[in-house]
C-alpha cells in the first residue's frame, strides 16, 4: 500500500509515463550487471529535466523515502541497485541524455546525466575533438555514473580519471537544492573546489543532472601493439621505458596475464589469437597523437621496441598494421569481464599499487592464494600504467557451488589480497567504487580520521541519510563522527 502511494505521487510530480512499477517494466533495474546483488523499489522513476528532480528530491526527503540513483547499471559493486527495504525509489537518469552543447574553442562540451559515453565519445568525434574516457561498458554506462563513480579506464595513464576531465556540474543537492556548478574554467580558485566532492560520491551526496567536460584534439595518428614478456617484471619494466620514451604519447598501457588472455579467446566471439604461443604475460600498448601519420607512429614504436627485443626482454610483438588488427586486439581486452563470468565464479580485486610494486604484488598474492586457496587461478588484467590491478582469483563454477559459507570466503580471500595491497601503500579499491560490497574494507584500509571528515560531510548535506543509504560509508553507528 506504501509503495502503491509513493508510485502514486512520484507519478503527480513527474508525469505518469516516466514512472514504471509493475514488476517486469521495474526488474531490470532491479538486478546488477554481474547478476550478483538485487534490490526492492516502490517504483523506477525517469526524470526528464533538473526540476522533476529536484521535485523528487524535495518530496522524498521530506517524507524519509530514500533514493536510490542509477545510471546505466554497470558497475560492480552492488552501489547500483536499490537495498531491499522496498519503500525507496529508484532514480534512473537516463531520460536525461541531452547533449546541450559542442563548443570546439573551449574544448568543452555540456551534457545531461544520462547521456551514454559512447554517445558522447562519437559527438565529440563529429566535432573534430575527442573525449577520451575510455571503458568497456561505455556503450551502456552514463556520464553520471562515470562521474559519480570517478570512472578510470583505458586511457588513464594519459588523460586522467574522470575527475580529471570535468570541468564543472549540475547536482540537486538532496533537499532538492539545486547547484548549478556548470562552468567551462581551466582556473577557477575561488574558494572551495565542489564539483570534487560529488565527483566520485556515488549518488551519496546527490544527484548529478549535468556536466561540462573536457575535449582534446582528436587524434590524428594511432599505433597499437600487444607484447609478450615472461615474466610480469619483464612487463612493467618496458612500459615504465615506454611511459618515458612517448610522453604525452602513451594512451593505453595494459597488462594481461596468459590466464585471462585465454579466458578471453575461449569465450569472446570471434576473438582472435595473434600469437603462434600466448606469452605468460603481455602488455596491450598505444599510441596516439594529432599530427603525423598512423604510419609513422607505428614505425618509431617499433624503433623504441627493438633493443628490448634484442635483450629477450619482449618475447613476442604484434603491431596492429589495420584498424581491423587494433579493433581485434582491443577486442580480446574489452571482452574480459564478460569472458570472466562465462568462465567460473571470479572474485575480483581491483586494487592498485605503485606502479614498479606490480611485480611485488603478483608475486606475493599468486603465493597466498596458492598457500590458501590453491584450487584458485589467478587471473590478471588491469591498466598497469595506472598501477591499477583486477587480480581475480578465479574457482570454478563446481567448486565454488560447494562452498558452505560463500559471502565469508569471498570477504576472506579478498582480505588477504587487501592486506598485500595495503602494505605496499595501495588501496583496495582503484576504481568501480565502494557501492554495497566494500563498505566493510572502507572501515578496514580507511584512516579513521579520514572516514570521520567524510562522515561529517555526508551528515551536513544529507542528514536525513535520503540518498543511496549504506553505499559507501559504514553506518554513523560505527562511531565515525
Ligand atoms: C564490461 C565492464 C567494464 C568496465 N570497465 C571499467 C573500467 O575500465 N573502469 C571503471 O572505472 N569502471 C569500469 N566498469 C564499471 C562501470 O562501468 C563504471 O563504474 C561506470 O562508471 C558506472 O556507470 P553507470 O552509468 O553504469 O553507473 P551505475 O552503475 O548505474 O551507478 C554507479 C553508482 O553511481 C551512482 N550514480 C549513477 N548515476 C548517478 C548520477 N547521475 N548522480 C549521482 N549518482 C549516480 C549510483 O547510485 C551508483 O552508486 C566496467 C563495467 C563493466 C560491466
């Protein structure tokens, strides 16, 4: 009866056809991408413009009914689905997908929430420019969500995380406050910087409406090749020399052990190998400027590749000589969480360390699983110019539908490739959030002082607790203030 009411008046305050809450039209966004945690709603709203939601807002905090954001639902770790209390709802952005301007002077472009980033990444594109936040779920994730969760990707290691690429913000506050922070400045030191604080918040702090980013030139000339080493040591070194011999170059740097490599050509369609024997490791590199020629490009990468060659450092080379080549190579890299999944039951750690601790960490991780776990593969993939890791300790389905107490080995294998993290000065979490999976390590790896100002912060602009409750911080009750 209280859900029937709440899909009642969301309906007075947006419109009856951007409200669903019949079963079927709601399950979609009801259950996560990796189909591994599921919520309840009262109803799934579709705001249109910045004031139905910030109608929405202003109603539900009012009323103590929670909100629950959602942009295309790809990430995870449980932050984009709603808990199972029911009497919440759930606010999906993507009727907000409005490109609301190009401007290729300012190198900028204006957007709603919900466009989609492939969408944005062909606009700019048409524009002569490019916006180079780069993931593999960029053709189903929204701008929002990549802001909300300070997406990282594939070109990282050169252009930044997407808080490096937004130049300011739209967000309803969670009183339903609007604060239109939608300014194109490279400079701007006018007090304090708030477009930072929502900039990987997770819908905690409120809903982001729209953003300007940041263009590029869009790049002229490509060169892409993937390399085979021995050894993960072998691996970081060259692209610690490549990261020095290309700067400004260097787009994508990205590591992949024999392991996931295989996993992704035994169950990516129409992937292809293109080694006679696939390397122990490899190393996805590219190169991308605005002036020259692909060409050219590629000839000076292979010039930088062959003393390495020569020592035995790179065991294998493969430079993409056609689109079609670069296309197939990314191929087998985008398609490694979806080939995961087909493959068994993966806990995925997405840590980071300092960049020449890689070789550290893999040694030390592959050794506690093997003493732990040994029945688990290592499986590797990350982007190592970033010193970011997915190491995901892989079980087979078998296995793992046998095991007694799943939700206690998940946390206490992850524990123990935390700790290693940890150690050497990384964290366990480098990119796709806190959401609801890791808010017991935030209480773990966080310094105590640092979870309190973010405890203070959450209770000043949310003190009803509206927005995305139990997403990312532990309860108040944990005694962080
Ligand atoms: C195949 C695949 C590859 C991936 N690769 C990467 C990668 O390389 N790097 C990376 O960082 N991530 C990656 N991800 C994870 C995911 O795509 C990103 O976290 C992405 O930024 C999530 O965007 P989304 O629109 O799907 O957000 P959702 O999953 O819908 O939401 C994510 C969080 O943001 C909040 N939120 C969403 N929209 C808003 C908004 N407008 N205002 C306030 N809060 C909001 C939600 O409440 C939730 O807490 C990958 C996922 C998949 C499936």
């Amino acid at each position: 009866m209280e859900q029937q009411k709440i899909a009642e008046t969301m309906r007075e305050l947006v419109g009856a056809a951007n409200v669903v809450n019949a079963a079927a039209d709601m399950s979609p966004h009801l259950i996560d991408w990796r189909k591994r945690h599921t919520g309840t709603a009262a109803c799934v709203v579709f705001p249109r413009n910045v004031e139905q939601v910030s109608r929405v807002l202003a109603h539900c905090n009012a009323n103590g009914i929670k909100v629950f954001p959602q942009g295309g639902n790809t990430s995870v770790c449980g932050g984009s689905v709603p808990d199972a209390s029911g009497n919440s709802i759930l606010l999906n952005l993507g009727k907000m997908n409005r490109i609301l301007e190009i401007n290729a002077n300012d190198n900028s472009m204006t957007v709603e929430a919900g466009c989609i980033l492939a969408d944005l990444q062909e606009a700019a594109l048409e524009a002569d420019r490019m916006f180079p936040l780069t993931l593999g779920a960029e053709g189903s994730c929204q701008i929002g969500g990549n802001i909300a969760t300070n997406a990282g990707g594939t070109n990282v290691v050169r252009f930044g995380n997407t808080r490096d690429l937004v130049l300011g913000l739209q967000v309803v506050l969670p009183d339903g406050k609007v604060w239109n922070g939608l300014r194109t400045l490279r400079k701007n030191n006018s007090g304090y910087d708030l477009k930072n604080l929502f900039v990987g918040s997770e819908g905690t702090l409120g809903v982001v409406t729209a953003a300007s980013l940041k263009l590029f030139p869009k790049p002229r000339a490509v060169a892409t090749a993937l390399l085979g080493f021995d050894t993960v040591d072998a691996a970081v070194q060259a692209g610690i020399a490549l990261q020095s011999a290309f700067p400004g170059e260097l787009v994508g740097l990205e590591l992949i052990s024999q392991s996931e490599f295989e996993i992704s050509l035994r169950h990516a369609a129409k992937a292809r190998n293109p080694f006679q024997h696939t390397p122990l490791w490899m190393v996805l590199v590219e190169l991308a400027a605005s002036t020259g020629t692909s060409e050219a490009l590629a000839d000076r990468l292979t010039e930088a590749l062959e003393a390495p060659s020569e020592t035995g450092a790179i065991v294998d080379a493969v430079i993409a000589s056609s689109e079609q080549q670069r296309g197939d190579l990314w191929h087998i890299r985008h398609s490694v969480t979806e080939a995961n999944g087909r493959e068994g039951m993966g806990l995925t750690h997405d840590i980071a360390v300092p960049t020449y601790r890689i070789p550290d960490f893999v040694a030390q991780a592959g050794a506690a699983l093997a003493e732990h776990y040994p029945m688990a593969v290592p499986v590797i993939v990350g982007h190592m110019g970033d010193g970011n890791l997915h190491y995901i300790a892989m079980f087979t389905h078998e296995f793992w539908a046998q095991v007694p107490d799943k939700m206690r080995m998940q946390r206490d294998v992850s524990h123990l490739l935390y700790d290693i993290a940890a150690a050497m000065g990384g964290t366990f979490s480098a990119e796709h959030g806190i959401g609801s999976l890791h808010v017991e390590e935030m209480s773990r790896y966080k310094d105590a002082q640092e979870l309190a100002m973010m405890r203070q912060i959450k209770d000043l602009l949310d003190p009803n607790d509206t927005m995305n409750p139990g997403r990312v911080l532990p309860p108040a009750s944990d005694g962080l203030r």
